[in-house]
C-alpha cells in the first residue's frame, strides 16, 4: 500500500472519528434524529407500572418490546397516546406529554377483568345496603308471603337471613349499618337492632326510630317518651342523655353534640357538665357519619342533602368542606373523601386542603366506592358501570365496566376482586358480582 493511500485512510477514518464521536456521545445523551419534524431532538423516558402486571404497551398503536412494569427509553417529546392490553382485561388508554430529558410515569393503571357478571340473587331482590369497607351487605328479597332481609360476606361468598317481614313491609323499611358493620337496624313499623353475625334481634319496638353511633359500632341512640337515650350492645346497657333535639356521637370518653340553639346549630364537645364549642352550622336536621379519626367529623345535613367537614383541632377555620353530597366514602387510607352530589364527582384531599371535581355527568350517579388495589373509583348511573383513573393529567380515563339499566348501590370488596351492584343486565334484573381480577 502506497503512502498517498495510507494518508488518503488516515484522514478518511480521523474524519469519521470527529464525525462519529459527537453523534455517539449525542446518542448516549437520547438525542434522536426526528423525520417527523426533520429535527434533531432529545428524547424521554415513559415509566409503566400496571395491576396486574404483564400488559402489553403501545404508544402511538406501535408495540413495545417490554411489558408493564416497563421503563422505555427515547421516547421522543410531545403528546403520545399510551395503551396497555392485557389478554382477559378490558384495555386502558389516555394521551400523555412526554417531555424532553424527563420520566414520565404512568403508575399503578387498573386494568380491570373482560368477565361476563354473575346474578347472585334474581328479581325476587328488591334493592341492596352496602356495609362499611366493602366486606358485607344487606339485601332484601320476596319469598312466598315474606319479604327477607339478607347479609352477604364478599370475602366468603356467603349470604345468611336475618328476618322476615309481613309482605309489603318492604316499602317502608329503613335500613342502617353500624360503623363496623356488626350490626344494623331496622326500622319501619316497629325499631329492631340486629347482631350481623349471629343473627340475634334486639327488639326496641317502643322507641322511635335513631341513629348508629359514628365512632364505636355497639352504640345505638333513639328517643323514647321524648328522652334521648343509648343503648350498648351486646349486654343492652341503656342510658339517658340530657340532650333535647340532638344530634351526638361519642369520642373517647366525651360526647360530641350538634344541638339548635336559637338561630343556629352549635356543635360541641361536652366533657362533664362543661362544653367545648367547636362550630357553629346553619340550621338544619345533622346525623353524624363515621369519619378516619377522632379529630374529624362529618355531619349530614338531610333536609339540605349537604355535608360538613369539621377539624376539631382548629379554632379560626373548623369547617373543613361545606358542600352538597347524597353519597360519599372515605378512601381505605383515611385521607380522602370521594362524594357526589348526585351529577359531579369529587374527591377532597384532606392533607392538602383540595377539593377536586372528577367528572360531570348529565344522568344521576346512583352508588360509588373506591377501588383499592390501584388508584381509581368505581361509580354507577342508572345504565353503567365505570371506572375512573385517578391520574389527572390530561383528563381523566374512564372505562366502561357493565351496561344495563337501573343500576344502584355497589360495593367492592376489600381486596377488589369484584364490584357488586343491584339491577338489570340483559334480560334479567337481581344482584350481581362483575369480577374485577382474574
């Protein structure tokens, strides 16, 4: 080989070196040539994580090599559309911005079961009562010349009769769970209190209708011969109250009160003899709900169809949330409050003092319960089931669980393997299960 050659090979590979090199180090960096804008750009990283895990990933309908939970390089900036398949679950999908040198993380998606729903009780099921935390519920059905009320554990699959009504009974019948759910009343005709696990009925026919206490679940309040009293159960230790016109729960060893006074109501804490005024509401006819703990409490206001949300820590500012609701429920953690006024959904976020709305929606929503595995709610409108993922950016991602027609009341179980609703799918109406999980 001569020298003008190997000067002429030198050169040539030093030129591609100095080319080379910036290209390899840009490279590295997640620059990428980009034919769409003719550009040169520096691209993102998009973070998957997914319940359950295994699904496929598209972004902009082109698959990716990885499944969830995946973290995918050079993703160039700009508005994609991500999708997660998974084989036997209903699929996700939501547009996202990825930004230039930044991760985007689209974490703990809900995919959620592609599975036909179960009827558990046919048409002769009238309606059903959610109990607290999605472990049990209550249903009434007709049979023969007798309406049944029914509870049914969603961890064990199994339902059990706790009392026969004279038909027709039904229509009046008010049903109410304790706080933990081991006992609820029933009250129509006559007021009975009724141990969930054993079935025992405390019969109470004398007294007119009350209420559950918000905190302890063996507590009942109710008027008789115009005193206000509670009874504990099991051991039906009874007690008077010195309250006229009241509503109360306890906390600890005080009472908490919500009483009218003159033009208002005055809510209290009242230790002995003394109390500690911790609000004052406009009037209106107050029960007090179960609430995470004791430094909170949330009041209905029936007549208004409003709740109020009161720190009992604070002096300047107790009220919390003043806004109309007809269903709510405390996230599993305690730390958010998922409620509807009947049309809007919004979750408030206690940490952060926020109250967001979710979605608006033009026909009523008729039940609602968090989901728990992932981060997301389950609400039902007279026609659908649906799922809401909690990721804000963008709009939040809906995803159509079961249609069919009056659809109330639903649940989900603790470890949100199903959702249970009451009404009609396809032909046939009654209580079903839509398994959740495979």
């Amino acid at each position: 080989m001569g020298i003008k050659t190997r000067k002429i090979l030198y050169f040539t590979f030093l030129a591609a070196f100095f080319i080379s090199a910036p290209l390899v180090v840009l490279y590295t960096a997640g620059y990428r040539y980009n034919f769409g804008s003719g550009k040169i750009v520096q691209t993102g990283v998009l973070s998957v994580t997914s319940e359950p895990k295994g699904a496929d990933i598209f972004i902009d309908n082109e698959k990716q090599r990885s499944k969830s939970p995946a973290v995918i390089d050079n993703v160039f900036p700009g508005e994609h559309e991500i999708r997660l398949e998974k084989d036997g679950y209903l699929p996700w999908g939501k547009k996202l911005t990825i930004q230039a040198k930044e991760t985007t993380f689209v974490n703990q998606v809900a995919l959620f079961a592609d599975q036909v729903p179960e009827r558990l009780v046919g048409d002769e099921a009238l309606r059903i009562y959610p109990g607290p935390a999605g472990k049990i519920f209550a249903y009434l059905s007709v049979q023969d010349s007798w309406n049944e009320l029914w509870i049914y554990h969603t961890n064990t699959s199994d339902d059990q009769l706790l009392a026969r009504l004279p038909l027709g009974a039904a229509q009046e019948l008010t049903v109410a769970w304790s706080a933990d759910g081991s006992y609820l009343s029933l009250q129509g005709a006559s007021l009975s209190l009724i141990n969930t696990e054993t079935a025992k009925n405390y019969d109470l026919s004398n007294a007119a209708p009350g209420w559950w206490d918000a905190e302890h679940g063996d507590t009942y309040y109710f008027y008789q011969n115009n005193i206000l009293k509670s009874v504990r159960l099991p051991g039906e230790e009874t007690a008077q109250i010195k309250l006229v016109e009241a509503a109360v729960k306890s906390s600890g060893n005080d009472l908490i009160m919500a009483q009218k006074i003159d033009n208002r109501v005055v809510v209290a804490r009242r230790q002995g003899e003394t109390a500690n005024i911790l609000a004052y509401l406009p009037l209106g006819d107050y029960s007090f709900q179960p609430s995470p703990n004791q430094d909170l409490l949330l009041l209905e206001d029936k007549k208004r169809q409003r709740i109020f949300l009161i720190d009992t820590r604070s002096s300047e500012q107790p009220i919390l949330l003043n806004s109309v609701a007809v269903l709510w429920q405390w996230s599993p953690d305690g730390r958010r409050l998922l409620y509807s006024d009947g049309f809007d959904l919004h979750i408030y976020f206690l940490n952060d003092y926020l109250d967001e709305t979710l979605t608006r929606l033009s026909q009523p929503i008729t039940g609602l319960a968090w989901y728990p595995p992932a981060q997301s709610v389950i609400f039902c409108q007279d026609n659908q089931v649906t799922a809401v993922d909690l990721d804000r950016r963008q709009g939040y991602s809906l995803t159509a669980l079961v249609a069919g027609s009056d659809f109330n009341d639903l649940l989900v179980d603790p470890r949100g393997r199903a959702v249970y609703f009451y009404g009609q799918v396809g032909e046939e109406k009654g209580v079903w299960a839509k398994g959740l999980l495979r």
